[in-house]
C-alpha cells in the first residue's frame, strides 16, 4: 500500500516536472559540435545566460550536418532550440526552411557603442543565424618531421613532396582542399572560385591533387586528424585550428599553424523552426553572441570572435592565435558555402570517386 | 474447434514478437525500398506545372504557354510560403546551377511580377522544361539508375554516368570482395579454433571461450582503436620490426589506413560470429563416426575430408553466412582504418544520409545492397542443409 501510494505520488509529480519543462520554456536545447568546443561555449555563454536569466540550458552533441534537424522539422516533433551550424549547413538549411528568420534589429550593440550591423564581420549576420565565432582550415605541421631543417611555409610547399617529403593528411571531403590545390597550382585567391565552376578548373584541382595522392593518409573526423599528427603518421595535414592550437597550449606538442592561405569559415547559432521555446531561444542567441560573451569565449578556445568590437576585449597574446589576428588573415581566403551549396552534389561525387581509385 | 480456442493463448504470447518484427524490420525497410523510387517533392511543390507539363507533347520545343503561366503561379505561391528554398535544393540536385536560377526567378516574379521569360534565358531553352517535366513525376528509376552508376538525361534516355563521376559500382564490388576475402580468412583461422573448443573440457573450455568472448566486453570503437595503435607507421609492430633490424627507418609498412588495414580489422571483430555457431554444430557429431571411419582404414586426411567436413559444413555455411552479411553492411571499422582503399558501400550510404541530404540516393543504394545480400544468401542456405545427417 505504501509503496503503491508512492510510485503514484512520484509520477504525478514527473507528470508535472515533463508538462511544465514541455510549456513553460525555462530550459532550452542547444546542440553543438561536442567537445574542446561546446567546453567553450557552456563556460562563455550557457552558464552565464543561465545565471542571468534563470533559464536551464541543456547542450546536446551531434556531428554537423543537417540530417538529424530534417527529420524533426519535417515530422514536427522538434525537440532541439537552438543550433550551432556551420556556413554551408546554414546556407542549405535556411533555403530548406529549416529555421527561424532572424530580427537583426533587435541585435544588441557592440560593447563600443557599434551599430550591431557594422559591427560583426562581413557574411556573418545570415537572414536565419547569427555568427559566433571565425574558424580556419589551415595546415598544421609536426615540427619533429622537419627538425635540423626548415618545414613548409606555403601552401605550395604542403603540395612538394620532393621538398618537403613526409605523409600529408588530407580530408575525406573535398570542403577548401579543392580550393588549395588550385591556389598551390598558381590560382589567385580572388579568382579560386571563378576557375573551379568551369570544367577545366575542377580538372585542374584534381590534377593537382593526383600529385600528393600517394603520400596521403586520408582522415575521417577532426579527432583522427590530431592523432595522426601527434603520433607523427603524417607530417603534416589539412586542420581546423582551434584543435591545432588547443594541443599547442594545453599539451604542448610539437605542432606549428601554416596561415598562409587560410580559408576561413564561421559558425553561427540559428533558431530551429518550430521550436517550443523560440522567444527564450532568441534571447540566447543575442546574448551568446554579444561583444562580452564573444570575447570571453575566445579565451577558451582560438577561435576569432566574428564582432569587431571583442577584440579590444582580447589578452594580446591569445589574439595573436587567432585566425581573425591581422597578421594570420593577410590572404585569407573566405570560404564560399554558396559555391559549395550549389556545386556539392556533383563534387562530392567526383571526389569520392577520385579517392576510390 | 476445442483445440484451435486452446491454441488461442499462445498466439497472444507471440503478438509482442510479431509487433516488434514489423515495427523495426519490415517496416524501416519498407520505406526505403519505396523511397528508392517514390520522390514526390516536385510534384507537390510545383502541382499546377506538373499538369500543364502533362499536355506538352512535343518536347523539342518550348511548351504551351499555359505551362509559363503555371510556373509563374507555382513559383510565387512558394515564395510566400517560403518554400521555394527546397525546390531550389532539390532540383540544382539534377542540374548544378538551378537552384540559383529558381530562387532568382521566383524573387523577380514574386517582387516585381515580371514574366517568367524575361527572368533567364534558360526558360526559353526546352531543356530546362524538360528537366522539370522529368523531375515532377512521383515515382521515378533516378535513383536505383544514380546508384549503378548510370543517369537518365532530361529526354529521358539512359546513359552510363560520367566516367569521373562512376563510383558506385567500383564500391559496391570492393564491398563483396572484402566481404568474401574476410569470410573466407575467418574459415581459415576459425575452423581450427571451433574444433578445439567444441573437442576441449573443463578449464582449457573455459579459457578458450572466455577468449573468443572477451572482444564482446569492450567498445568496438575501442577495439578498432587498438588495432590503429598497433599496425599504424609509428606503432608497434613496425617498432618491433625496425628495432630488430629487419627493416630500415624508412621502409615501415602501410598496414592500416588502406584496404588490409579494414581487412586485418574486420576478421578480428568478426571471427566469434563463425567461430560460436561452428563450434556448437561440431559438439553434436558423435565421436563413433570419425572412428568407425578410421577403424575401416581411412587415413587422417580422408577421414577429415569424407567425413568430418561434410558433417561440420551446415556450421561453416552458417558463421560464414553470418560474417559475409555483417561484412555486406560494416560501416565503423572502414570508417576509422579504412583510409582511401578501405572505403565500403556502406560509407557512401552515411555519407547521404547524413551529408548530401539525399535520401533516395542512399535508399537506393541499400535497396542494391539488400537485393545482393538476398542473392548471395539463398545459395548458403542450401549449404547449410548440405552434408545435414541424412535420417
């Protein structure tokens, strides 16, 4: 009798718990890439939201892609808020309807008194998300691999295997590889993306890929990209630096950021559509991405926050690691998930087919 | 009629299990098959031009004008819907470039109502029409076509897909071929080990047992991991070789990140799945056959060949069929040693799935990879009724 009265008070109340969580939206999913990352992003912006505002903020890890977002979406059980997606994600996903419009208006201002629109960096503020933070595809390279002699310093000199010789990692997506092969091949970064929509331009990539093709080790995720690395499987490899450069400071390894030619991309928060908290979601996405939550989260981690303003709000010597630091971004290439969004179909084919041969 | 009312409950007590065998087995592959050729999302995002396209005979020329009017409505009723984004999408799938043209268009008609002719040249060019025409039917041979390799163009003709672009095929043909090569590997280091285990006793049974399950207690992640530590460049057993002097510094082997790595990898995880059905076939031969053949004079050999292996093959057919299936679908273990040469069908699956969005592709691809495994397993299970004790 006491244990049944039990059980029954005890489900009322998870009843009551699950109704008022489902209603009321004081607590909120955010999904992230998992992680060094979403580490950073809990510390510089899910806490102090939470502490500001009450509301319980739940971070959930997935891969990227949209996948997992069509299937809510399109079957309206959305149980997601808000997402960390990157450029090409948000590109596709917005045409696909995939999110909530974003009031760019109602954007806080920068910490300097900036008008939000001057203040975030160009292609960061997207009519359904809002940039956070700047990440690159650089080369990283395992110093002891050149030690007693001078290691690449080009992407040229990533593509010379009689200069420079050692295994080269290289993704198993062609995303900026197709873009450093034609700039390696002598393509300036300006005109990258004219050449490789014609024919003989993705002709040209590809021939220049052929040449490191045998001295390549391809890797699937960022995490398999740092241990070949750092076991000296590959002398040097495609990267994202923000992974680079937290082995660099936390571990110490013996591992140097190739800027030249970076490519740079962006991550943005974007609200899913039919969220159940939407009004709380919006609320989070302006303060994750305001000057003080921005530059505290380039503390963490060495990525460049996408407002201006931030950087006075940086240590000199982290935003010296930063891809968004002047002296890293002289010919910075911007990636171009719209190139990407309409040529990926037939691409990813090609590449697909080039490495199984 | 007593007996069938007495019957009754026992089919209750089955209920949950047919439940369960439709809801996670017959009905996920249902829908794939079905996606595999039922694509209606033009069709429902462009109803009035589906129609007029209908009564567009003569497809070398433009079609009737009531086809531009239809194009024109359908395309301003998505942007107000704010939808005009997915058919963007879905048909600069077909064609690069279109989903530009789409969104252009749509926005010029919706904005300043201007006629769809004067939006982009490509509208007066009956390939574009064409290309919707094709794009709008409900169900479709597109993707079952894409997923061999082969493409239909606009007018409907098929035709072998671009020679950079063929890779399916070349996939799905290393995907049996390292199916088999890990089958057959498994045979040879599994057959020895089942006889051992199945004729062994007491403690040297327990030892023997507990190795073949002990994989089954740790992460396949973790096992797959292991495997890198030890085969990569860098990692053990070219140490060992290189500080015993049999190789150079320089001459280390490439045993993982390649297709022997995936191999090397996927016989260790995959052995026990051929190892426990064989060994429980060969605990049930009765120990008198093999010596009532040696006591009429059979030599070891012969014994084994004439009588032993045919009674173990019902076994044999059974593990083997057991690891050639599981090898069909492996996905993890490519992913992670697989590197270049490594890749398997099931690679390119994930990839559409959760990458290029697109599903009919990927439906297709599992349907070609369930119709293999159905050819494949038919034939094995007729050996498994093969070398069977004849009552």
């Amino acid at each position: 009798m006491h244990v049944s009265r039990l059980f029954r008070a005890t489900s009322v109340c998870i009843l009551a718990v699950g109704v008022h969580a489902a209603f009321a939206a004081d607590a909120l999913t955010v999904v992230s890439y998992g992680g060094q990352y979403t580490a950073s992003q809990r510390e510089a912006h899910y806490e102090p939201f939470s502490k500001k505002t009450g509301i319980e903020i739940k971070s959930v890890d997935y891969n990227g892609g949209l996948a997992e977002l069509v299937a809510q979406v399109r079957s309206g059980s959305v149980s997601w808020d808000v997402v960390d997606v990157e450029m090409q994600d948000l590109e596709r996903g917005c045409s696909d309807g995939l999110f909530e419009r974003v009031d760019l208006d109602k954007l806080p201002a920068g910490s300097n008194g900036q008008p939000a629109k001057d203040d975030f960096l160009e292609g960061a503020l997207h009519p359904c998300g809002v940039g956070s933070v700047v990440w690159s595809n650089v080369i990283a390279v395992n110093e002891t691999a050149f030690s007693g002699r001078s290691g690449p310093r080009t992407i040229e000199d990533f593509f010379d295997v009689a200069a420079f010789p050692g295994k080269r990692g290289l993704p198993k997506r062609p995303n900026a590889l197709l873009e450093w092969a034609l700039m390696a091949d002598g393509v300036e970064p300006t005109s990258v993306y004219d050449v490789l929509s014609t024919p003989e331009g993705l002709n040209r990539a590809f021939r220049k890929l052929d040449t490191i093709k045998d001295e390549s080790v391809f890797w699937e995720t960022g995490a398999q990209m740092i241990q070949l690395l750092v076991d000296g499987e590959v002398a040097m490899s495609t990267a994202y630096n923000g992974r680079i450069q937290g082995v660099i400071s936390d571990d110490g390894k013996p591992l140097r950021i190739l800027w030249d030619r970076q490519i740079w991309n962006a991550d943005y928060y974007a609200v899913i559509r039919g969220s159940r908290g939407k009004a709380a979601a919006e609320e989070f996405v302006r303060f994750a991405t305001a000057t003080e939550a921005l530059a505290a989260q380039a503390h963490i981690i060495a990525y460049g926050p996408v407002r201006r303003s931030a950087e006075a709000l940086i240590d000199p010597e982290i935003a010296a690691t930063l891809p968004t630091a002047s002296a890293n971004f002289q010919n910075a290439l911007a990636f171009n998930a719209e190139w990407w969004t309409d040529h990926g179909d037939v691409v990813n084919e090609r590449y697909a087919s080039w490495l199984s041969q | 009629m007593r007996g069938f009312v007495r019957f009754r409950p026992g089919w209750g007590l089955l209920l949950p299990l047919l439940v369960f065998t439709a809801v996670v087995f017959v009905m996920p592959i249902g829908v794939m098959l079905w996606k595999s050729v039922h694509d209606p999302e033009v069709s429902e995002l462009l109803p009035a031009t589906k129609i007029a396209l209908a009564r567009w005979t003569d497809e070398t020329t433009l079609p009737p004008p009531a086809s531009f009017d239809a194009l024109s409505s359908d395309l301003k009723k998505l942007v107000e819907n704010a939808r005009i984004g997915e058919l963007a999408l879905r048909l600069n799938r077909e064609q690069p470039g279109f989903r530009q043209l789409i969104e252009r268009s749509a926005n010029e008609i919706h904005g300043d109502g201007a006629p769809l002719m004067e939006t982009d040249r490509r509208w007066s060019d009956p390939s574009s029409w064409r290309l919707l025409k094709r794009a709008a039917e409900t169900y479709t041979p597109r993707y079952l076509l894409n997923a061999v390799d082969m493409q239909i163009a606009a007018d409907g003709s098929i035709s072998r897909q671009d020679e950079q672009r063929q890779i399916y095929l070349r996939l799905f043909g290393r995907t049996i071929f390292v199916a088999a090569i890990v089958t057959g590997l498994c045979a040879v280091i599994g057959y020895p080990f089942a006889y051992a285990l199945a004729s062994a006793k007491g403690a040297l049974r327990s030892v023997l047992f507990f190795v073949v399950m002990l994989p089954f207690w740790t992460s396949l992640l973790v096992r797959t991991t292991a495997w890198i530590v030890i085969l990569q460049r860098q990692g053990v057993l070219n140490e060992l070789l290189v500080s015993a002097n049999l190789i150079g510094d320089n001459e280390r082997f490439a045993l993982i990140y390649n297709f022997f790595g995936t191999v090397i990898a996927m016989v260790y995880v995959l052995l026990p799945f051929f190892i426990l059905p064989l060994q429980a076939v060969m605990r049930g031969i009765p120990g008198q056959y093999v010596r009532a053949a040696e006591s009429l004079g059979g030599n070891p050999m012969r014994v084994f060949g004439r009588i032993y292996l045919p009674m173990t093959m019902p076994g044999v057919a059974a593990g083997g069929t057991l690891v050639f299936i599981l090898s069909l679908g492996y996905y993890v273990t490519p992913a992670l040693v697989g590197g270049r040469t490594g890749q398997l069908i099931s690679n390119q699956i994930a990839f559409h799935i959760q990458s290029s969005l697109n599903w009919g592709l990927a439906s297709a691809l599992g349907t070609i990879l369930l119709a293999i495994v159905v050819v494949i397993s038919i034939p094995l299970s007729r050996a498994v009724a093969y070398g069977r004790p004849q009552r």
